[in-house]
C-alpha cells in the first residue's frame, strides 16, 4: 500500500449512468468519508431525445459504450474488486433503455441498477445525510432527465416525487423555448404539495448543473473558497442570481468562461428550476452538497456503527494518520484540550466542540513544510480539503486555528480571505485554539505521552500548567510568554507550576 493511501480493503467503484453524463468514481474504501482516488465524467447526453422519441440517442449511446468500456478498463487498471453500476432517468424512460443497459452491463461485467424515481430520491437523500451535518430542509437533485424532491431531517427521509424537470428533458419538450419550460416548471411545481414545507428551512441543492450555478456565482461575487460542497446562499441572493442567468444569454455573462461549453446550454434550465422551487417552497438559504446518489448508495451499503461514525472526524483522523509526525498525539491534544474547556467556565456548543476536535487531529498536518510557510500550507490544505460534514464558516475555523498555531496569535497575513467566511465568534475561538496548540507543541514536542500528565486549566480563577515530577524541566519563559497569552485571550492571570 502506498504511504499516503489507507488500507480501507481493495477500492470500491460507481458507475453512475445519467441522462446527461457518466461518471466514473473509485474510492479508496468503503467508509464513512469515502476519499476518491479516481474520478473521470463524460457528457454523453443519453436523455437528449427521451421526451420526444422515447429513445436514448443513437450517438449517445455510441459515445456511452466507448466510455463504459474506458471506465472498465480503468478499474482493471486500478484493481477494483467491486463495481457497482446504477442508472437513472434516461434509461428508466427510454424504451431501448433495457437493451442499453444490458449490453452496458457486458461491457462493465457487473450489475447496473436501473433506480425507480422512489429509490433515485432515496438515494440523493442519502447522500445529503451522508455528507451533510444534522441537515433539515427539502433536497432537490436535478439530473439531465429528471428532478427528484425529498423532505429531509436528520436521518428521516420523508415524502419525495420525481418529476421530469431535467435540463436536457426540459430543453427536449420546451424545444428550446424557455417560455415554454417555464410554463412546464411552473405547473409540475405547482402539483408538489409538500413544497410549503420547506418554508424557512434550507434547500439542498444536489446535481451537476446547480453545481455549476453554484461555481458561476463564486466566480462572479470573487468568493474566499472554491470548494463546491457546503457553499451556501441566502435564498434572496439565489433568486436574484437565477432570474438573472435564466433571463441572459450564457455569452453575455461574467466569468461564464468558468463553466465548460458543454454544460452551458443547460445553465438557464438549472436556474429556472431552481428560481421556481425557490418562489414556491420560501427555503431560507441554499446550501449546494456535493453528494447525491453515488455517495448515497455507498452510504447505503455501511453497516450501522459505520454509519455512525462522524464524517468531519473520520476524515481527519485519516489525515492525521497521513500527515503527522505522531497521529497519537493528536488524540491527546482533544483530551488535552477538553480538560482546558471543562475548567475554564467558556461555552461550547456540540458543534463547536465537534471542530475544535477536528483542528486538534489537523494541527501537525504541515510539519513538513518549511517552518516560515507551516501556517500557509496547513491553511490551504485544510479549507479546500475533500471534507464532508462541514460548512464553510466551519472549514475557515479549522484552518485558521492551525494556522494560528503555527504563525501566532497577532498574524494577520495570509488569512484575511479566509477571514471573511468565518464569524467573529470563530476568529475567537480560532485565536484560543491556536494559543492552545502553541503551549502544548513547545511542550510536547509533537509527542504523544506528555500532554496527559501536564493539565492545563483554569484553578480558583488562575491559568495553571503543571509540569510535574519528570517534565518539570520543560518549563522556559518561551513556555510562560505563550500561556500569558492564553491568559490575555481569556482574561485570566497566569501560573506554570512545576513539581
């Protein structure tokens, strides 16, 4: 196994068939933050012509056999033991849907499930559960052929509906008029009766083209993060956004170059849809998750204590594994730093207390680089990670109080875009955390067994470290000027005792 892979088992492959691309992933394992070592999309436009013919394109599907046998041939390459294939609106739809799938089935000699629009929901629900923290609101996945709508609260999937709302679906039975689709948008929408429960919740926007929305406007309003999953809009801005791209011709928007030609024609279709859902369902924002059905399949297949399992947490864990000098330090650092937290009478939320764990399996990532640049470098790998499980405020925090740890307290450079994400109440707390971390790496010396016997807390209104019996030696006024600014942050005289 190479060294920065984990050994999760042989790798786990989706081939996910759409009405408008095919996607091949491979991820390293079957976990609960699943890490893709492989990813290649293809737009083959297999649902161009369903609505109107009933049949999968004859040069799509052409252009999908060429590429299943590619992604066959990858995953041979790649040594993957397990392929599973799932196919979606178009090949439900088309009458030569069956005969497609069966040769495609050949071609990648595994089973393809063709879903049903029930269990296409499902899974994009579950995909949002996966990747998504405590998430309550409607999920709304918008393939090439099809819309699927699901009522969500935490693990609860509750009412869904498949509509065909798809750009190519809507662009194939509009015939190009967007006069014409939206007066389809508008009636099938109307229908949905469980829309008007989404009022003042948040709407999960799953599928390739609200992605590429999504990427547009980070491009247009010059946004801090480039990371798609968890980026978030207020429903105001959303709507203003998507009358705007509905209403342009693609040529005639800023920074439209960011989207691949191909997916532009689809673009106003995505934005019409998504200004209809908006006006009918009243959402308060809109929060893009990169997961859908493929991730939702995986999630699927966990057993129950995987399932579990943290996402945010496990991915870290993972990346303290791969990146640290002693990973079992890191696990200290939580236990060191939940004593602190425990004495010092300061609140913490469970979310709060959940990512100030994150940043302490986060904070050696970046030993390796250069001292001068420790604090950048961990900085950028942190908020543009492949993390689920997070929002955007939540990633600025983990970075910043690694980069803090590193850099000090009172740097300002290179953090102010990342600043702009995070709240002032995580500035703060970024600041503490990154105090923290600076008493206890000139301590420990980025080893595990120290940080357990020399507590850290705050005694009868005191700031105490105690460096007991054999780490008494540790003690320096390096050691003491970094507590009194811990003392400063939280408005505390200072002690280091040593026994």
């Amino acid at each position: 196994m190479a060294q920065g892979r984990l050994d999760h088992g042989p790798p786990v492959a989706v081939v996910d068939i759409g009405s408008n691309s095919i996607r091949l992933v491979v991820y390293e394992g079957l976990t609960r933050s699943p890490a893709p070592i492989f990813n290649e999309k293809v737009l083959a436009g297999l649902g161009r012509e369903v609505q109107s013919t009933g049949l999968l394109a004859p040069d799509a599907v052409e252009k999908a056999v060429l590429t299943l046998k590619r992604f066959r041939a990858l995953c041979d390459t790649l040594k993957v033991k397990t392929v599973l294939g799932i196919a979606t609106a178009a090949c439900r739809d088309a009458k030569n849907g069956a005969a497609f799938i069966a040769q495609a089935e050949r071609i990648c000699r595994t089973r393809i499930e063709v879903a049903s629009g029930r269990r296409e929901a499902q899974l994009s629900a579950l995909g949002v559960v996966s990747g998504i923290h405590k998430p309550d609101g409607l999920v709304g996945d918008l393939g090439g052929g099809s819309l699927e709508l699901i009522d969500l609260h935490g693990q609860r999937i509750r009412r869904g509906v498949t509509l065909p709302l798809g750009g190519l679906a809507l662009q194939d039975i509009s015939r190009k008029s967007m006069r014409k689709a939206e007066s389809f948008v508008a009636d099938a929408l109307e229908r949905v009766d469980f829309l008007a429960a989404g009022r003042g919740r948040t709407f999960y926007a799953v599928g390739g083209a609200w992605r590429a929305l999504a990427h547009l406007q980070i491009a247009r309003t010059d946004y801090p993060l480039h990371v798609m999953h968890g980026y978030r809009m207020s429903a105001r801005e959303a709507l203003e956004f998507c009358r705007l791209v509905h209403r342009t011709r693609p040529e005639q928007i800023a920074q439209i170059e960011v989207i691949s030609s191909a997916r532009r024609p689809l673009l106003g279709y995505a934005a019409l849809v998504m200004e209809h859902i908006i006006r009918t369902a009243h959402p308060r924002d809109i929060v893009v998750s990169a997961l859908g059905v493929r991730e939702g399949l995986l999630y699927s297949l966990l057993d129950p204590a995987e399932r579990a399992k943290d996402p945010l947490i496990a991915a870290a864990r993972s990346l303290n594994i791969l990146r640290s000098r002693a990973p079992a330090h890191g696990e200290e650092l939580i236990r060191w730093t939940d004593r602190f937290m425990a004495s010092s009478g300061i609140d913490e939320s469970a979310d709060e207390k959940r990512l100030r764990h994150a940043a302490c399996l986060l904070a050696d990532i970046g030993w390796r680089a250069h001292p001068d640049y420790r604090g950048e470098q961990s900085l950028n790998i942190i908020s543009n990670a492949d993390f689920i499980g997070i929002d955007h405020p939540g990633r600025a925090f983990l970075a910043l109080s690694v980069y803090f740890r590193h850099a000090g307290i009172t740097s300002e450079q290179p953090s102010p875009r990342i600043r702009e994400i995070a709240s002032r109440r995580h500035l703060e707390r970024a600041r503490l955390l990154g105090a923290l971390m600076r008493v206890a790496y000139i301590v420990s010396a980025s080893m595990p067994g120290v940080l357990l016997h020399t507590p850290l807390r705050v005694v009868r209104g005191r700031l105490v470290l105690r460096l007991p019996d054999k780490f008494s030696a540790l003690a320096s006024e390096r050691v003491a000027g970094r507590l009194r600014q811990i003392g400063r942050l939280i408005g505390r005289p200072t002690q280091l005792v040593t026994d």
